[in-house]
C-alpha cells in the first residue's frame, strides 16, 4: 500500500487567523523555526499560507530595505500579506504525487487538508529531505559504507 501525506506531515501544525499581525506571524516563525505557517479562518479551513519570504517582503520599506524603526509588521495583517490562492493537498493523497506537485509548483510546503478543507497537516520539504537521508543511510548500513554518525540537527 502506498503511503500517504498523512505518514510524513506534521500534524495541527501551528496557524494564525488572517487577522493577526505579520509580526505574529514572525515571531511563530521564529520561535518554531518554521519558514511557513498556515492561514486559517474561524472554521480551521484553510485560508492561504505565508512564506518567510511574504514576512520578508513586508518588513521592506518603500526604498526595498528592511526597516529597524517602527516595526512596520505591526500595520500588516496575515490577510495582506498571505497566499490565498494556495490549495490544500487531500489527507489521502499519496506521497508520491504530493513530492511531484511540490516539485511542479515550486512551493516548498504544501498544507494537508480533510474533506471539509479543514487543515489537519503540513508538508514541507524538509520532511522529504529527512525520507531521502533515512534512505541513503540505510543504503550505506546494507553496503557497509556508513562509517560516519548521522547527522543529528
């Protein structure tokens, strides 16, 4: 049986609501080491999704630098600076083409949906790149090629 998004996503990923602030968005970022964070609206569905790079954007200036003033994330809302556009991936949906369509997409985290578009999961490429180390490893244990400890990050 082919395994599913739901075997690798990381489950009720942290969110915020499309009224909070971009500085809220920064700071989950921050303090979970997490580049993405879903939008969702009061029902759990999804909304749309922000980047590190949507932060980014936001914290520039007309002049295209980063302010160190007034924290200009404080104006901004999830709302403004989100991805609405962004369709969540279906819990059953097999890892396989949930890795074809990050690659198609050229999105690095793809939000994992129910039947309702209630998130329940995130998928990211670090979650693949941690399948694809698993791999390799065990490859070079079978091969006895493994002479270094994994790295453990």
């Amino acid at each position: 049986m082919a395994r599913t998004v739901v075997d690798l996503m990381t489950h009720h990923p942290r969110t915020v609501t499309p009224s909070a602030t971009a500085a809220e968005v920064r700071a989950i970022m921050h303090t979970l080491r997490v580049r993405h964070v879903p939008v969702v609206d009061a029902s759990g569905r999804l909304a749309g999704m922000i980047s590190m790079s949507d932060v980014l954007t936001a914290m520039q200036g007309d002049g295209g630098e980063i302010q160190r003033d007034d924290d200009p994330l404080d104006q901004v809302t999830a709302a403004e600076i989100m991805n609405p556009v962004v369709q969540g991936v279906p819990q059953w949906t097999s890892l396989l083409q949930a890795a074809r369509n990050l690659e198609a997409s050229k999105r690095s985290a793809l939000p994992i949906v129910d039947e309702k578009s209630v998130l329940v999961g995130i998928l990211t490429e670090s979650d693949f790149l941690k399948v694809v180390i698993h791999m390799l490893e065990e490859e070079a244990v079978a091969a006895d090629e493994l002479t270094i400890p994994p790295y453990v990050g």
